[in-house]
C-alpha cells in the first residue's frame, strides 16, 4: 500500500489559487465543447435538461446523473476510453491568457519571495481537464474535480469522484494542510497554525457562479481572497453583482487573464500583500514563541500559570456573568501567595464589574477566603471588607 505524500511547511510563505474550470478558465462547459456534439441527438441544453431531470427523478446527485448520461450516450456510437475523455478535453477553448496565466503568476510570486500554486476545484471531469494544454504542461499542482473508475482496458465503469458544490470546501482544508490525497485521513487532524502551510489568508479562489459560493465564503470568512470572473466577450455581470452584494466575493473581474488585465493587476496585488502580510505573521509567531518560553521558565508549575490566567481574566471581566464565571474557578484554589491576594484585592477595587457585586454570596465567600490566607494584613483588605455587609 502506498503511502501518500504530505506537502510541509515552507520557508517562503505559499499562495495557493484555487480556480474553478467551466466558466472560470474557459467559456462553456467542457462536455459542450465537442463530446455532447458526438453522441447526442438533440441539442446541449436537452443534454443538461434531461440529465438534471434523471438526477431530481431519481434523488441522485446532478454530477452523478450527467457522468451516467455521459457513458450511456456513448454506447454504439463512440469508444469512451480515459484517453479519449482526454483528446476531448484537447479541445477545450480556454479565455484568453490562460495558456501563458499560471507560469507567469508563477515567476512573479518568486520574484516576490512568495510560492504560487494553482489548484483547479471542479465538477468538471478530471480526465479531460487532464487534456487541456495547460494540464499538460504542468499549470496545476493538483487537480480535485469529478473523474472515473477505468478497467484494464480504460473504459469507465464506475465513478470515482464527484466532486459538486457542497463537498468542494474539502479540498481546501487539504490544501490548507498539505494533505493532497484525497483518502488521506490525515486531514482531520490537528495542525497549530504555525505548521499550517497554506493559511486560508493566502488562499485565492476564482469562479463564476454559485456552484463556487461555498469555496469562495470559506475562504472569505478566514481573510482569504475571492474573485468573481465573468466573459469578457458578453460582459454579462449579472451573477458577480449577486455574488458581490451577497458578501460571497470580494472582487469581480473579466475573464481575461492576459498580462496588464484587471485580473492579472488583481491577482500580483494578492501576491505583494501575501509578501508583506506573512512578515508580520512570522513576527507574531516569534512573539508567541519567546512568550511560551518564558512561561516555562517563570512558570515551572502549571497551576502557578493557571492562577495568573484567572487573575487576569477578573481583571478584564466586563460584566457580572462573566465575574461570577471566574470566582466559580478561583474557588477551588487552595493556596494563594500574599502578591496574588494583592493583584485579586485590587481587582475588586479597580473593577466595576467585580466591585458592584461583592456581596454576592460566591464573591464574599471567594475574598473572605483568601484574606483570611494573608500573611500580613493590607490597607486593601481593610477596604475590601468594608464592602462587606
């Protein structure tokens, strides 16, 4: 059994740019651009209809119903075979610019110290996205989309994949993690965010429709990037408006990813802030590491730890739910040192939140304890207790 290979951490901060492919780097579904044609009578739009109404008829999956229409369609009439699906997807038009778009997203990334990955996340088919020019040529670090089950003579017998709007977001908690296999399990697991090689911040994700709304509020809703791209040829915006006013997207741009376009501008400012951005990053990471250190070395015992995080939670309590909260953990405390009774005592006569309710029967009961514990008798407790009734 093989073992899957799990991308780590790099050195250099990673964008990954995650496209959608029908729509988003070519003008129409791929299956409309030469298979439907040969082995379907009606027209493509009755491909799609029929297909969809197999799918509601039968509480099957939309993807599922048009890959069974696919192999059904094609008996007597052609050898379906994954290199056939391939030779298809040969003929897949591509907007303009695709064909030279990821290398030179690729370059500029490493002119700025940032590794670019494209990832295509589609219910497209896998085998002919894997025919398209710039699949052959290498543009795509991974490609998750629907694909086929072969037999030794590569004829599909069985889905392998079907990849549709709600299951996408998976895969980019595999990017995310570096857990690229699709059956790897490891991707349930616990990664602490300084391990995590691809923060969704330096995610990028570019569709065209709401099949793509889930991927692209994922990403949104953890600082990531989504562009919302329409057909610079009819220039037809009417689904990047509801995408925009809808709070799915955060850009829209043509579907032209020549050098100089607007996506093209869009994407390297993605790059220079991802640049800038992950410094910080790296600092606050420092910052978080130099403190843990120095918790192990003042704090040796847990619990010592455990007291100054409650002290300072009281401090900072900004209502009475959340005071009682505190003093219901400080509680159980069977020791205090003299310092912290100092800091607790004036935290009662410092906060609001704490002062008001001193005579609540757990507060009383928490400060009349640990007075009790003083070595020495202070001019806080003096005040402290005279709150008391």
């Amino acid at each position: 059994m093989m073992t899957a290979v799990r991308k780590t951490k790099e050195t250099r901060p990673v964008l990954a740019i995650c496209y959608d492919f029908d729509k988003t780097l070519s003008p129409d579904d791929m299956q409309a651009q030469g298979y439907i044609q040969s082995v379907y009578d009606g027209d493509i739009p009755s491909f799609w209809k029929e297909s969809n109404e197999m799918a509601e008829a039968n509480e099957m999956d939309t993807n599922l119903a048009y890959m069974y229409k696919m192999v059904n369609e094609a008996r007597g009439r052609i050898v379906l075979t994954k290199s056939s699906l391939r030779e298809y997807g040969g003929k897949v038009k591509l907007f303009p610019g695709v064909e030279e778009w990821f290398e030179r997203i690729r370059t500029y990334g490493a002119e700025h110290d940032v590794i670019v990955e494209h990832y295509i996340i589609s219910s497209g088919l896998k085998e002919m996205i894997e025919g398209t020019s710039v699949a052959k040529a290498g543009a795509f670090e991974k490609i998750y989309a629907s694909s086929f089950m072969f037999d030794e003579k590569d004829v599909p017998i069985w889905p392998a994949q079907a990849v549709n709007y709600t299951n996408k977001t998976q895969f980019l908690f595999r990017i995310e993690k570096g857990v690229l296999d699709v059956n790897d399990s490891g991707v349930n697991d616990y990664f602490p965010p300084e391990k995590i090689r691809v923060p969704f911040r330096n995610m990028v994700y570019i569709g065209d429709s709401d099949t793509d709304i889930p991927c692209m509020k994922l990403v949104n809703s953890y600082g990531g990037h989504s562009i919302g791209v329409y057909n610079n040829d009819t220039l037809d915006k009417t689904k990047v408006y509801k995408m925009f006013h809808d709070k799915r997207i955060k850009y829209f741009a043509p579907a032209d990813y020549t050098e100089g376009s607007k996506l093209d501008i869009l994407v390297k400012s993605v790059i220079d802030r991802t640049a800038a951005n992950e410094v910080l990053e790296e600092y606050h990471y420092e910052c978080g590491k130099e403190q843990e250190e120095n918790d192990t070395s003042a704090f040796s015992d847990k619990e010592d730890r455990r007291k100054l995080d409650l002290i300072l939670s009281l401090s900072s309590s900004s209502n009475f739910a959340t005071t009682h909260t505190v003093i219901k953990e400080l509680r159980p405390v069977a020791s205090w040192t003299d310092d912290e009774i100092d800091m607790l005592l004036e935290i009662a006569l410092e906060n609001s939140q704490v002062g008001y309710i001193l005579n609540d029967p757990d507060v009383k009961a928490f400060y009349r304890s640990i007075i009790k514990q003083m070595s020495k008798r202070t001019d806080a407790a003096d005040k402290v207790e005279s709150h008391f009734e």
